[in-house]
C-alpha cells in the first residue's frame, strides 16, 4: 500500500517545529554555505570550461594558419605533415577531391562532416566544431587553404574541470561543516540570553515569586524581550498586591456586618430554644431586630456586589460604542429616585457625545448620586449638571449637605475609605472607588470639591467623542415622580 503523498512533508514539517531553536539555526546555516558552494561550484565551473574551451580555439586556430600558410606554399599533396608522436595536436588536410592526408601514426580522426566539406569548397571560410560521437570527444578547426583545407583537431580534455569539480566538492564539505560548527556556536552564544531568561522564568513560575527582577543583558531584540518580561513581572506584582489589599480590606469590612448578623441570629436561636422568645422580645422589640437583620442582610448584598464589580477591575464583555450621555444621565437619575424616594434629583443636561460602555457609566452616575442623596438634605435636592466643556464632556453632581472636610479630600475615592462623620451611614466605602475606575477606564478624570450650596461637589470629565455628531440639544428632565 503505497503512502499518501502529502504524509512526509505533514512529517517533515512535525519534525522541523519539533527542533530546537539552536538546532533550526545550525541547520539553517549549514544549508546557506551548501547551498553557496553549490552555486559557486557552478558558476566556477562553466566560467573555467569557458576560459579552457576558448584558450583551445585560440590555439586551434594559431596552428591552423601556420598549417594554411605551408600548405599554400608546397601545395595541400606536398605540404610536409610531422608524424605523430603519441600527444598534442591532431592535423589533416582535405585534398580537393575530398580524399584526406594525415600524418603518419596519428588517430584517425571522425569523417569529414558536410560543414568541414563547403570550407574545402570554399563555400565558407572556416569552420569550428566539436565531436563527441566517440569516446573521446574532438574540438576540430576547419580553414579554407588553396583549394581545399585544413583541420587541426584536439581531444576535449574535461580532467581540469573535473578535477576543479572534486577540489570544490571537498572544500564544500568542509565549509558545510564549518558552518555548522560555527552556527552552532554563534546559535549557542546568541542564544545564551534566551537560555538565562527561560531559567528565570521557570525559577519565577517555579518558586511563585513575583519580585524577581531579570537583569538587563544583550542589545536590541533580547534587551526589548527582557524589558517586557520585567514590566509584565511589575504588573503582575501590582495586581497581586491590590487583590491582597481589596481581599484584607473585604475581610475588615465584611466583619462588622457579620458579627452583628451573627449576634442578632444567635439570639433568636437561643431564646427560641429556651422557648421564651415571646416572652423576652415583645413584638415591637421583635419587629425592630427583624428590620435589623434585613438591614444587614442588604449591607452584606451591596457589599458583595461591589466587591465583585471593583474585583472586576477593567474586564468587561460590555463593548465600547458612541453613546449620548445624556441618556445615560438620564436613565441613571430614574434608577436613583426609585432606590431613594425621598430625595429629589434635579437635571439639568445636554447632549453630549461620547465613547464608553453604557452600563458601566450608568453605575457611576448612579453611585455619584447615591452618595449625594446620602448628605443631601430632605427639602433640598441633588443637582445634576451635565454640559459640553471645549473637547471634555463635564458632569457635576452637587449636594447641599455638610461638605468634606479637607482632610477627608485626598482618600474620597480610596477603596472602603468613609470620612468619621459617615461611619453612621448606610454604605460601604466603595461607590466613589468604583466611579473613579469607571471614569479611568474611559480616560476621564474624577474630582471632589467644595459646592457653591455649602455642600460637596463631585465632577465627573470624560472626552467627548472624535465624531461629528448632532448639535447639543436643550435640556432634559426625565418626568418628575408621582410623589413629587
């Protein structure tokens, strides 16, 4: 059964992405000088036949004069022929009635060949050929003498060239071993970085430990390789470190809750089993710890998810599009009131254009007005401003309630960080950490500062988007509340 035809190459090239990098270089180099010689050989060797093949008519021809020059002075029958001596030159010379006259002791040279016969004719002048019909191969130069011709001939000698042909042939093989030789070393030393590299890589894989540093060596594409690698091993050290701290903050902050849970639980439990919890809670006692326990339970569930939605960091499947913000906005502050009934927000935005992930923005605009709702008083609402600033999209949220103190200013948008003043508040610290990483995300800048109203005022610039989009429009409101 006869294999199919595109198995060895399939093998072939298996086994070529098999081998090693240094392997592949030798191999490389070794085929480059073969390959090199090879046609350094041929070029060698039709430029040597040449110059011999052209040194032998020149000669052929030389001869053939002076024989011409005799002949036409003693006559083509008298013309003294020296009898041949076992070497050089072969001579004949070509009556006018075709018959031939060769010296004594010479081979016998191939037949007169038409061509030989028009010079002796004097149809041409002369004449250069060769004739390989025998063993040995003939180079004959035919000259019009008198009234015939005259021929001198020599044995193509092809021993130079296969001679040059063998000494080629072993300098190739050495050069080809040579090269790889040499290839190999010159693999192994400029490989030798790589090499160091891998080990530092498998010790870092190996001992887990993210603080190693590889040191600098080598130039261009090694140095650029060793510079990633160590600015990836900072990445990945920075991004251990900050899930370390969200997981230690997490800890912290999940505690609090928890052991307020877990009291509040345990004493349902235990005065349900002594069966004295009528007794020892009266229903409005019982009442106000049941609220308590779903107050918790709902710190712990807003907690959990923020904590997923910081840990998340930048990976979303959302996709980046143009969006207009003001929709946004909008969509954001209806969400807002439905979630605080009790504070009016009030909008005063344009349409401004920009690029972003939709639901990603909305959960920052809804933090920012959740954490304005949280100070804001009752009777006065929470302002959102939203307008186009030169190439910036500016958002502003404004309450009206106490103010951050200037302390308090440098860690508002720290994750878990809350001021003293809201430890009695509802919250977990990490609204304005999640809108800061929104709003970086999108290349945007967050800031706090001092409102007009007395209050805090948390800005919000994004870039707007680099497309030709409609006019800003005229402000919008969404429609107010049945309760307001």
């Amino acid at each position: 059964m006869s294999r199919p035809a595109g198995r060895e190459p399939r093998r072939l090239t298996r086994w070529w992405r098999w081998r090693s990098l240094r392997t592949r270089l030798t191999v490389i180099a070794a085929t480059a000088i073969a390959v090199s010689v090879f046609m350094a050989f041929q070029v060698a060797s039709e430029l040597l036949d040449w110059q011999l093949r052209d040194t032998a008519e020149n000669q052929l021809r030389a001869d053939s004069r002076v024989l011409a020059t005799n002949a036409e002075r003693a006559g083509l029958a008298q013309v003294p022929l020296s009898p041949y001596l076992g070497s050089g030159q072969l001579v004949r010379v070509i009556l006018p009635d075709g018959s031939t006259r060769t010296p004594a002791g010479q081979p016998a040279l191939p037949p007169v060949s038409e061509h030989a016969g028009l010079v002796a004719q004097g149809g041409l002048a002369d004449l250069m050929e060769s004739d390989d019909s025998d063993e040995d191969g003939y180079l004959v130069y035919t000259l019009r003498a008198g009234n015939g011709a005259v021929q001198v001939a020599r044995v193509v000698d092809d021993s130079p060239v296969n001679q040059f042909g063998f000494g080629m042939l072993l300098i190739g093989l050495l050069c080809v071993v040579g090269g790889a030789l040499v290839g190999r070393a010159v693999a192994r030393t400029g490989l030798a970085p790589i090499d160091r590299l891998t080990a530092a890589a498998e010790r870092v894989a190996h001992t887990q430990d993210l603080g190693a540093h590889i040191p600098d060596e080598g130039g261009g594409e090694i140095r650029r390789l060793i510079q990633s690698i160590n600015d990836m091993l900072a990445a990945l050290r920075d991004s251990r470190q900050a899930q370390r701290l969200l997981a230690e903050d997490a800890a912290h902050e999940l505690k609090t809750p928890l052991t307020s849970l877990r009291l509040n639980v345990e004493l349902l439990i235990r005065l349900d089993r002594r069966g004295t919890l009528d007794s020892a809670l009266p229903a409005e006692s019982r009442t106000r710890l049941l609220n308590d326990l779903g107050a918790q339970v709902a710190e712990l569930s807003t907690l959990a998810a923020e904590l997923t939605d910081l840990a998340r960091g930048d990976v979303s499947d959302e996709s980046t599009e143009p969006l207009d913000l003001a929709d946004v906005v909008v969509a954001a502050a209806t969400r807002a009131r439905s979630r605080m009934p009790d504070i009016e927000v009030a909008l005063d935005v344009a349409s401004v254009w920009v690029s972003g992930r939709p639901a990603a923005l909305q959960r920052a605009v809804i933090n920012l007005i959740d954490n304005a709702g949280k100070w804001s008083p009752a009777d006065q609402p929470v302002q959102v401003r939203l307008r186009a600033v030169g190439a910036s999209a500016v958002l502003e949220v404004d309450d009206a309630g106490p103010g951050i103190d200037a302390a308090d200013v440098p860690r508002v948008f720290d994750r878990f960080y809350r001021a003293d003043s809201a430890r009695a508040l509802p919250g977990s610290g990490l609204g304005l950490s999640i809108v800061q990483r929104v709003v970086n995300a999108h290349g945007g800048r967050a800031t706090v500062a001092r409102s007009a109203r007395g209050g805090t005022l948390l800005r919000v610039d994004l870039p707007a988007a680099p497309i030709a989009r409609l006019a800003a429009g005229p402000a919008r409101s969404p429609d107010p509340p049945a309760d307001q």
